[in-house]
C-alpha cells in the first residue's frame, strides 16, 4: 500500500543557500515513513511479536532543491522483503509542480529486545499486509 503524506516545508528546513538542507530531508522522511507506520496501525502489532525494525541504510537522490512554503507530497511504499527486513521507497514531488525532488531506498531490518536479527515470519507477515505482498528478494 502507498501512502501520501503532506510536509510543508518551514523556515528551519531551510539552510543558507535559501533551500532544504540534505539534513532536514532525512527527517522529512522519517516523519512521512512513521505516518506510513501509524496510518496502518503496524506499530504496537509488530511490538508485541517481539520485532522491532530499525534503519540499516539510506540513499537518496536529489532531484531538485525546495523552498519555504513548498507543500511536498512524500511517497512512501514497501519495494521488496528481505530475510531480516525490507526495502521502503520514498519520493517527494513539490504540490504546487509536480517537480520531483527527491527518490530514496530505505532499508529497514527487523531485530528482537536484545538487538539480534529476527527473521520475517509468519507473525510479522500476519500484521503487516505490504510485507506480505511484496516479493522476498533475499
């Protein structure tokens, strides 16, 4: 399932060159991936089995720099399943344009209390339905 999620780009995003930092991209994701989280109730669920998924990589590919006042539409959707986690995708176009902004691959590995790898199994793929759909592509 994709999700959509709006983010209007604020006067702390901004850097001195008058754009987005890189930085603050990363935590526009990341919010846009936890209303992803929250808006399919995965959360507690994927709590109580016993997993907890914690980002492993990150890349991104910037389009083109935003501004203050820019509403960016962040996509967000499973790519594929791993062993021990999975692949999101994430893209940011500019509401008012349609300009793409930016593309990322997050890569997200399940690990239990102790830290340890946990493998997707039957339980994680019960709660979570994307996870389910997608291709295990080891």
């Amino acid at each position: 399932m994709k999700t959509i999620t709006k983010l209007i780009v604020r006067s702390y995003h901004i850097d001195y060159f008058g754009h987005v930092n890189h930085a603050r991209y990363v935590e526009l994701l990341e919010e846009a991936r936890w209303q992803y989280l929250e808006g399919n109730n995965l959360l507690g669920p994927i709590h109580e089995v016993g997993a907890i998924h914690v980002v492993a990589e990150l890349s991104i590919k910037y389009r083109k720099p935003s501004k203050i006042g820019d509403v960016l539409q962040v996509e967000t959707q499973i790519e594929s399943r791993l062993r021990h986690g999975f692949k999101m995708s994430q893209k940011a176009v500019i509401e008012q344009s349609s300009d793409l902004v930016l593309e990322a691959v997050v890569t997200n590995v399940f690990v239990d209390g102790k830290g340890h790898p946990r493998f997707i199994d039957k339980n994680i793929l019960e709660i979570w339905p994307d996870l389910a759909d997608v291709a295990n592509t080891l």
